[in-house]
C-alpha cells in the first residue's frame, strides 16, 4: 500500500517549472500558470524546441490553457493532484 507524499489543489498551482532534457542544458525557468500559455515553444536558454517531432500541436500551450480553465470553475470542481510515495 503506497503513502500519499504530496497533495495539492489545482486551484493552488501558480507556478509552473520547465526543465529543458537537453543533456547538454537542463536549463530551468519558471513560469506563472497564467503565463504558460504564451508560446513557450523553446527553451530560453538553449532553443532546444518543446514542440513534438510532428504534428502542430502546441503541448505547453494546451496545458496552460487547460490549467486556468479548470482554476475558472473551482467553484464547482477542484482537481487535486496526488504524487504517492512508492518507497517500501
Ligand atoms: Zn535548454
């Protein structure tokens, strides 16, 4: 049986964190949840693209987007997000 770790509301997230996988970067950059959704399509530090290798879909830019529209009907719906602690 796994312990919860962590818990917390969507409606608490504020900052969202990127971290770049280019093994030769791994730069990281913070961003409000209201930010997100504003074409951060590279990393700032590297250029390394976030986008997928095909497709046009904008990955970040969905999610920011879904994040305040779900922040927009706390009122009627909270998502809590739970990260289980898996050690023994
Ligand atoms: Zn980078």
């Amino acid at each position: 049986m796994s312990r919860r770790l962590l818990a917390f509301l969507l409606s608490e997230l504020d900052t969202i964190r990127l971290i770049c996988q280019n093994p030769a970067c791994n730069g990281i950059a913070e961003f409000a949840t209201t930010k997100l959704a504003l074409g951060n399509h590279q990393c700032r530090f590297c250029g390394f693209s976030f986008m997928p290798p095909t497709g046009t879909m904008t990955p970040l830019d969905v999610l920011g987007k879904a994040i305040l529209a779900v922040q927009g009907i706390k009122d009627r719906v909270e998502v809590e997000l739970i990260i289980p602690d898996k050690a023994p």
